[in-house]
C-alpha cells in the first residue's frame, strides 16, 4: 500500500512560500495581541479596576483566560488533527480557523475598560483558533520537505512570520504615533490597531489557501463517524507508545521549555510596562527588534539544525533562554532589558523553528494531522502550566514580577535535562518502523 501523502508530486517554490506566508499571516495575532499591545492595555485598561484593590489581579485574570483558552485546545487539538488525517481536510479546517481567530481579534476591540468578562471570552474564542490554525498549517510540513531540508523549511516559515510579526507593529505604531499626536489614549487607539491586525492576517493569509495543496488522502475509516474514527487513532497512538519513545519524551520535552517561552510571550509586555515603565511606543520599537532578531535566529538555526542536528541545536537554543532569562531577572537598566529582549529573540526563532522541524522528522507518515495534533496538545499544556505559574506567584507576591521569573527559570532547564535524552537517529528509525507497522496493518484488512 502507497504512502498516501506521497503520491502527488513534490512542493515547488510557490507551494513552499505559500505554506510559510501563513506563519507571516498569524504572526500579528501573536504580536499584537498575545505579547505587546493588547496584554498591556488589558491590564492597564480593561481590567485596572481590579488591580486597584489587589495588585496583581489583572495579570492573573489574563493568564487565566490564556490557560482556559489552551485547556480547551489541548483536548480538541488532536482530535482535530486526526479527524483532518481521515478526511483529508486539513486546509478545510484551517480555512474555518482562520476566519474564527481573525473575526475574533476584530471583536476584541468592542471590550472596553471595566469589560474584563467580555474582553476575556473573545479573547479565549480568537486564542482557540489560532491555536488550532497553528497546529494544521505544521501538519502540512512533513508533506512538502523531507528529512534533509525540513528544518530550513520550518525556519523559513518561522522568519517570515516574524517578519509577518514586524509589519502588524510597524502599522500599529504608524496609526498610535498619529493617534498620540491627536492627543488620543489608548482607550482610542487600541481598538484600531486590532482592526489593522485582523485585516493584515486575512489578506497575507490568502497566498496560502490559493497555492497550498493538500496531499493527504481520506482514509477507509471515513465512512464511519469522523469523531469516533479521530479519537480511535489519537487512542492508538497513545497505546503505541512505546514504539515511538524519542517522540513521546521530545513531547514530554516541549511541554517544559514551551511552558517558559508561552510565558514569555504572554507577559512580555506587562513586564516591561509595569516593571521598567515601558510606554507603548517604546515597547512596539522594543517588540519589532526583537521579531526581528528572532527571524534571524530561526532562519540560521534552520542551517544549523540540518548539518549539526536537531537536538544539539535545540540544547544550544536552550542555554541562550536560560542566559536570557537570568539577564531579565537581574535587569535594572534598559540596556539590560534590550539585551535580554535581543537574546529571547534569537533563542525564541531557534526553538519553534527546531522543535516543529524534530517533531516532523519524528513522525510517522500517514499521522501528521494527528502528531502535530499532539505537539499542539504538548504546547497548550505548556501554555496552560506556564502563564498560570507566572500568574499566581505574582499574585501572591503582591505584583512581584522579577519573582515570578524563577518559574520560567525553571521549566527551560527541566527542557534541556529531558532533550538531552532524545536520540535524533533512534526516532527516525522508529517512525520508519511504526509507517510500516501500520501499513501492513491497513493492507491486511
């Protein structure tokens, strides 16, 4: 029996640029919203009320909608996936969450201060779909690269998306620096750079819905129901697990590191602002050098992990996040925030480059949509563990946030202890072996 997503004939240039430009597309959402822009106003505006009488609320309040947002991908992220393997429809649904994440960011600016309630439902709603979109687009990268180019293709992707990152801010702060000089708040400009931000991911989106292909084929099981037949595969996967263990403990790895980078991502700002007085123009200026060495970090390490090899490029990526972090902790100038900021951004590109690239070169074929299902499921529980860690200690430390850094501290050296025990070559061999398994295993029924 053929190996169904290999049938159609291999990804050209525009196939390839297509599938990166929706990492440029999404990356607004992350920037914007998630890290530099609405967090801070969330928590300066939306929610200042509660902050009043307990400092350190409306930082929780974010953090907790964050983790009810990725509690709900976590369970729904590999179903999906393996429901998009059986029907064949991964781009069908990443459609359907593309148009779910940028309506949702267009209706974050209808939230206004004292409207935490609202502003965290759209939020949660807008979040689970790009969560999912994030997962699908991954999916399609064992069928457009092989072994020996993948990690420079999952660079590319992650360089054009910060770079995707770059034009959203650069919008924004051309509309507040207008906005600034009319004499407008944020209660007033906030609202438009979101509508720009929606804006900007439908329409640098589209080159990826017109020339991506999808090469997988429906399988048998779809004549049954979908959702018994995704969570049957998802249910055998698990119990498989012992044939794949280099990408189990990989996944089991990803949960650490990804909880102290999701932290990063999601308090970024809110750091900056309510640690070093940061203003909002600063910050996007702050954010864009940041993406932009991040772009560099993800299409270098992209070279590097294809010669040197995916793990230790992944351990070097590591201890630059932990040097990073260690620099944060101790900053009390803004030069040592730049620096940190700088040293995230190059460690930031290299780690979701590397990562997506090793879980592809692990998976088996014919399990895409599902595995990457879980490395979704893997990142949501990262994003669940690590925010709401940051949350809570800041909270109880009064708004203490250099504090609340020894958590993320933390789940990056535990990532680096666990990768160190995945070997690269032993993986693959397995996938081979686990494809084969099941093909003899299909062939025979």
């Amino acid at each position: 029996m053929d190996d169904p997503t290999t049938q159609a004939r291999p990804a050209g240039t525009r196939e390839v640029l297509a599938w990166a430009f929706y990492d440029f597309a999404n990356s607004g959402y992350t920037t914007v919203v998630l890290t530099t822009i609405y967090s801070a106003f969330f928590v300066a505006v939306v929610a200042a009320d509660l902050d009043t009488a307990n400092p350190g609320t409306a930082t929780l309040l974010w953090t907790l909608g964050i983790a009810a947002a990725n509690l709900i991908v976590l369970v729904s992220s590999p179903v999906i996936g393996a429901m998009a393997d059986v029907r064949a429809s991964k781009k069908r649904y990443l459609l359907y969450s593309s148009v779910a994440c940028v309506l949702g960011t267009a209706g974050l600016a209808l939230a206004g201060p004292g409207e935490a309630p609202l502003a965290l439902t759209i939020l949660i709603i807008s979040y689970i779909a790009f969560s999912l979109g994030e997962s699908l687009i991954a999916a399609f990268l064992p069928e457009i690269a092989s072994s020996e180019n993948m990690g420079r293709i999952s660079g590319y992707g992650w360089g054009l998306g910060y770079f995707g990152g770059l034009l959203t801010l650069g919008c924004c702060l051309g509309y507040i620096n207008h906005a600034t000089a009319q004499e407008q708040g944020a209660e007033q400009y906030v609202p438009v750079t979101l509508l720009l931000t929606a804006v900007i991911f439908a329409v640098t989106a589209a080159p990826t819905f017109v020339w991506l292909r999808e090469r997988a084929r429906p399988r048998a099981e779809a004549s049954q129901s979908y959702v018994r037949a995704a969570f049957a595969q998802v249910a055998d996967t698990l119990r498989h697990a012992a044939h794949l263990p280099d990408l189990f403990r990989f996944l089991l790895c990803i949960i650490f590191f990804q909880a102290g980078v999701s932290t990063v991502v999601v308090v970024a700002a809110i750091y900056a602002q309510e640690v070093m007085g940061f203003s909002s123009q600063r910050l996007i200026v702050l954010i864009m050098v940041v993406n932009f060495t991040a772009a560099l970090g993800a299409v270098v390490f992209g070279f590097v992990q294809d010669r040197l090899g995916s793990v230790p490029s992944l351990a070097g990526a590591l201890l630059l996040w932990i040097v990073a972090i260690l620099v944060a902790m101790r900053g009390d100038s803004e030069a040592l925030l730049w620096l940190a900021g700088n040293l995230i951004g190059l460690a930031m590109g290299a780690t979701q480059a590397g990562g997506r690239a090793l879980v592809g070169q692990l998976t088996p074929a014919q399990h895409n949509g599902e595995m990457f299902g879980l490395w979704g499921l893997a990142n949501r529980a990262a994003a669940i563990v690590g925010p709401i860690s940051y949350g809570i200690i800041t909270r109880i430390g009064g708004g203490d946030h250099q504090l609340s850094m020894l958590s993320t501290l933390a789940f990056f050296l535990v990532g680096l202890a666990l990768l160190l025990g995945v070997r690269e070559a032993r993986g693959r061999s397995a996938a081979l072996a686990y494809t084969a398994r099941s093909t003899g295993s299909n062939g025979a029924h």
